[in-house]
C-alpha cells in the first residue's frame, strides 16, 4: 500500500528485499462515490485464490471491496482492480481473513461503523463487477455478525476459529479465540 502523491499502489517485493520498485498503478470504481479513483488507499487486504490464481482482496475506506490478481502487478504499469462488492459508504475496514466453513469460503471483516461482516465469496469467480452508481449495498452478499461487536483487529487462528481484538472501553481491550461464524 502507499499514499506517495495519494496514488494507490499495490507492490510485490522478492524476498530478501535487496531493491525497491516503483510498483503497480492500482485503480478502481467506487459504486458509493460513482467513479473511477486512484488515489483511494487501501485499508487492509489479503490474498485469495480464485480458480487456481492468487488475487488480493482489498477494501477501502467505505467499503468497497475489490479484487486484484497478483500477475497483473508488473512494476511500473497500471492495473483496474474488479469491484466486487460495496459494502455501505461512511465505514473504514479495520481487518480482515479469509476462511472456509462447510465448504466454503467467506472473508471476515472488522469495520468501524458497520460492525464485524462475514461475507460470501460464492461467485467471485464470475462476478462482472461494479461500474455503475450504487445507493448502498451491491456485489457480494454479506451479513453483519452480531455476537462480534467492537473487533478492532482479528486473525486467523486455526480452521475453526479465529484471534479477534476487542474493545473493552476506556482505552482497554479483550484478546479472544472464537468461532468462525
């Protein structure tokens, strides 16, 4: 992620990091704000597998979420990520994992205003995208985790749960294992 010039980049880095790039050019469509941007920056990511390719989802602060396969990151080019969800505008991601249940695979992810998501990722593979104007909610369908109030942060653990970072109030905090929903 960067924000040089409040450009959106996306860069991959060969390990041991002997040299940097100038990265990936990342642009999307905001169906919230009704346009193309590049100089969103992305808030928190990870990576998925669609059809055998690695991708990286990424969210943005009011909450898109968008998808980027990683062979597209060719330093020094520009990309257009795919928009396959909006998940409602005046919200910041905070976390989020990947995970499957029952066969399944879901991403978690913390929000600041719009609570903790479990959203589907059921035809990810397909989707043709967001590229219009979108008053709410579109894309992939999610539901809001009611027992997970307050997560600020929130790992994978194992397959059937997940470390989540909770509020506690007045500046404190609960470190808890719980179960993927």
């Amino acid at each position: 992620m960067s924000t040089e010039e409040f450009a959106s980049k996306l860069r991959a880095f060969p390990y041991p990091f002997d040299k940097t790039d100038p990265g990936t050019t990342a642009e999307i469509y905001h169906g919230a704000h009704g346009k193309i941007e590049t100089n969103s920056p992305v808030r928190v990511f990870a990576t998925y597998k669609i059809n055998g390719e690695e991708n990286i989802l990424a969210a943005y602060t009011c909450t898109p979420l968008v998808k980027f396969p990683v062979a597209d990151l060719k330093v020094g080019s520009k990309i257009k990520g795919t928009t396959v969800a909006e998940l409602g505008n005046r919200n910041r991601p905070l976390s989020m994992i990947v995970y499957n249940k029952g066969g399944k695979d879901y991403v978690l992810m913390a929000n600041n205003s719009r609570g903790t998501m479990k959203i589907a990722l059921e035809g990810i593979d397909t989707i043709k995208g967001i590229t219009s104007r979108v008053e709410d909610t579109a894309g992939l369908k999610y539901e809001t985790v009611a027992d997970l109030k307050g997560v600020m942060k929130l790992d994978a653990f194992d397959k059937d749960h997940a470390l989540v970072l909770i509020s506690a109030g007045k500046g404190k905090y609960d470190l808890k294992a719980v179960l993927l929903p």
